[in-house]
C-alpha cells in the first residue's frame, strides 16, 4: 500500500495463470478517467499472459537445494568416519 498517494487500482483475483493467484495493477494517472470496465479488462488480459516464472528463479531454487543436499551428505561423511574411528 503507498501511503499519502491516492491511486486508482485494479485488482484481478483469479486470473487465467496457474502461478498467479492474485494481479494488482496500479493505473497511471492520465487514464483514470477511463471507464472502469476497460480497465478492467485491459488489466485481465495482461495477467491471462503472464508466463512462467524467470527460469533464473526456478535455477537458484535447485542450485540451493543442491548445497542443502551435499551439505548433510557430507556431514553425515564425517559422522560415519568419526563413529567409525571411535569404535573400532
């Protein structure tokens, strides 16, 4: 929410993407006299063709669960070994 700044906001709850649940759009203020029905609509046909997310994200989200994973399977190395150690 942007305080003290009074804008005109069109709101799209369920649009035609499966990533998206919610769209809030902020019009501009030479076209808020614009009937509310084509902003509307405008804003409806813009979250109907957002994509999928940026595949960068999709990447960083396996790269870290990646170093989670080797992380632990290298902590579980050095168990082994110390356990091995101690009781042989």
């Amino acid at each position: 929410m942007i305080k003290g700044v009074n804008r005109q906001v069109v709101e799209i709850t369920k649009p035609n993407s499966e990533y998206f649940e919610r769209v809030v759009f902020y019009v501009k203020p030479e076209f808020s006299s614009t009937s509310h029905g084509t902003l509307r609509e405008r804003a409806s046909i813009m979250a109907g063709s957002a994509g999928t997310p940026p595949k960068t994200k999709i990447k960083r989200k396996r790269f870290l669960s990646f170093i989670s994973a080797s992380f632990w399977l290298s902590m579980g190395a050095v168990i082994y070994a110390i356990a091995s150690n101690i009781f042989n």
